[in-house]
C-alpha cells in the first residue's frame, strides 16, 4: 500500500515521464499537504534533528550582537530569517535584543511550510509575547531592499538539489522513474555539466574521476537573486554545514553528500522511509559565493561556526549570564556542542554576504578564510 506522498510522486511520474532528482525531492520535502516539512515532529528530541538555535540560546544571542553593531552604521535596521524552524532562532535574539535595548523595527520571517509558520507563531507567543507584535510573516516578493541582517540558518542545505555521476568519462544527471517501485535513471548530460563545471574551475579534477556521484544545487541561484532583491544594505549571515570546492569534490567523496536523517539517525538512501525523514545535502559555500560574486555583492567571511560564533562574543554572553551551578554545567555542554570541532564547531561553517556596507563587522574580524572559497 503506497503512502499518500509516493502516490502523488508515482502520479505526477506518470503524467509527465521521468523527473529530475530536484523534483523528487521538492515533492518530499514540502509538498503542501504531505511533504516532510509539513507533517510531523521534526525538530528536537521527539522530532529528527537538533538545529544550534536549538541547542542553545546562546547561538542567536550572539548572532544578535552583530545587529547591535549594524546599528551604528544603519538607521532603523530590521532583521530578515530565511526559514525559520521552529523559532528558536527569532526567539534568542530577540530576547537578547530586548535585553541590550536594540530592538528591530520589524523581524521578517520567510517561511514556506504552514505547519512550522503556526509552530513558530506557538513558540514566539509562549516565549515572548511582549515582542510578537514585530515579528511578521512574509513572501519574498513582499520584501524590497530592506536595510539590516538576513539570517539562513540550516537553510540552504536543504533546497532541493540534482545529483550527477561521473563515468567513462561522461556526465549523467539522475532521474526518478515509476515501474511499481521507484527506479533511478541516469541520464547522459555531458554537455550541459562540463559547461557549469568549466565555469566554476573544477571541471579538471571533475573530469579525472569515474564512478563518482555529487551534488549541484541549482535552487541556489533562485535564493541568491531573491537575497539580492531583498536587501539594500547590510549583511547576509549563512549558516550550515558544507565546504569549500576542493573539499566539496574530494576524490574520496565519491558518494557525494547527500544524507537522510529519521529519528536522530542517519541514512544516504532517499528512497526510504519516503516523506518520513529529512533529505539534504551538504552545501557547497565555494558555489554560494560565486553566484553572489556574479551579483556583484561582497564575500566578506567564510569561517567555521565555532570562529564565527567567537567572534561575535559568545564566551562573553555566556558569562554574562547568571546560571545556578546545576544550569551552568548544562549550559557549558550546551556551549561545547556549538563550538568544539568534534561537535558543530568545524562542520558547520559561516558565509558572510554584504552589501552597500562597508563598515568592520564582529563576525569575519578573526579567523576569516575567505581566500579558500
């Protein structure tokens, strides 16, 4: 018996042949009734994974100290979050804000999923009821050249994304078929792949290898271009895990990056547990700043978390804080899982996007290795 979501999948197969892998998994993810995104707990221990807002109120608090320094520089500055999850995010920097006197006028969330937008309206009104009069709602298109911060937070590594293989020296992109089961079709794509490699300088390796599966995310170039319409000035935080281009087409990652996680664990078989369990891959920030180069915005930091966070004062907040010893010792694990490298602290990293804004930033003033994008 076919779930709800693999009829609709099999149905939309059959009406329009073979679909891309990207349309396979936009499907899962959020279709509007029975994609992941929209069923289920998803988020903390009952759900599937733990988000850094989530962990710890510490992530956003810090992140909230750059929009304290975007203050000097920009009159009114507001806040814009780029999928939001459960709101854990809005939540801690808000209260921070509060706290430091530093308000937004307005912190816009861009959410597409229904079920999380009310679990995020939940949260806010349980957590800070005082401030959910600044927090609205929007689409992209109702966001024109604001001034201030956008935050995506685990956000980008789950666009849906094509996945291609390498062998006998050409290119194939995958396909998803229906013959009673799902069926993956590879098809040749040579032409068009060594085109966008030969652009992003990689094609030479690329071309070196056989029996090799990857990612490219072509979604990126839609939300780039929709950042770029958004903001007039200011900064572009994104947050998630990744790496650059070498690292991204590592000889020994001929599996590519693609993985499913249900219940805390995961899997690389997208194919299983269909619309039950988050799919992403890895985010490939050598890609990301491309495109925002083409734009012609600033890549002003890339960084791992664990810097970034640093630089933006987390020790500092965390101090600044007043735990009783038993919350200080759940607080300071809280701590170490964001920052330590065998934790969130290395494989998560920062990408830090500016625009019309010159002005130093806390988060790129140390550590900064943006050279190796």
């Amino acid at each position: 018996m076919k779930s709800e979501i693999e009829l609709v999948i099999s149905e939309r197969i059959s009406k329009n042949g073979i679909i891309s892998f990207s349309e396979y998994m936009e499907i899962l993810l959020f279709h509007n009734l029975y994609g992941y995104y929209n069923t289920g707990d998803i988020f903390g221990r009952k759900g599937d994974f733990i988000t850094s807002p989530i962990t710890s109120s510490l992530f956003g608090a810090s992140i909230a100290n750059e929009f304290i320094n975007l203050r000097n520089a920009i009159t009114e500055p507001e806040i814009l979050e780029i999928g939001a999850g459960d709101g854990s995010l809005v939540i801690s920097i808000m209260e921070h804000l509060s706290k430091k006197k530093a308000l937004p006028k307005t912190f816009y969330i861009i959410e597409t999923s229904e079920k999380l937008i009310q679990s995020q309206r939940i949260n806010i009104m349980k957590k800070i009821p005082e401030l959910s009069d600044i927090v609205k709602w929007v689409k992209c298109e109702e966001i024109t050249e604001i001034n201030g911060l956008i935050v995506c937070n685990e956000f980008f590594d789950v666009l849906p994304t094509e996945r291609f293989k390498i062998a006998n020296d050409k290119f194939f992109q995958l396909f998803v078929g229906y013959q009673g089961d799902f069926t993956m079709q590879w098809v040749d794509k040579t032409k068009k792949f060594r085109n966008i490699f030969k652009n992003l300088q990689c094609y030479d390796t690329l071309s070196n290898y056989d029996n090799y599966e990857s990612e490219i995310n072509f979604n990126y170039e839609t939300w780039v271009n929709n950042i770029n319409k958004m903001l007039n000035m200011g900064v572009v935080f994104i947050v998630d895990y990744g790496y650059n281009m070498k690292e991204y087409f590592l000889p020994d990652r001929k599996s590519g990056t693609l993985v499913c996680i249900h219940n805390h664990e995961a899997n690389f078989d997208p194919f299983q547990n269909i619309g039950l369990q988050d799919v992403s891959s890895f985010v490939n920030f050598s890609y990301l700043a491309y495109i925002f180069k083409k734009l012609k915005l600033e890549v002003s930091g890339y960084l791992e978390q664990s810097k970034f966070l640093i630089n933006l004062g987390i020790l500092d907040v965390f101090e600044e804080r007043a735990f009783s010893d038993e919350e200080k010792v759940i607080e300071i694990n809280k701590l170490k899982n964001l920052i330590l490298s065998n934790a969130m602290g290395d494989i998560f990293k920062a990408l830090i996007i500016t625009k019309n804004y010159s002005n130093p930033l806390l988060a790129s003033k140390n550590f900064n290795r943006k050279d190796i994008l």
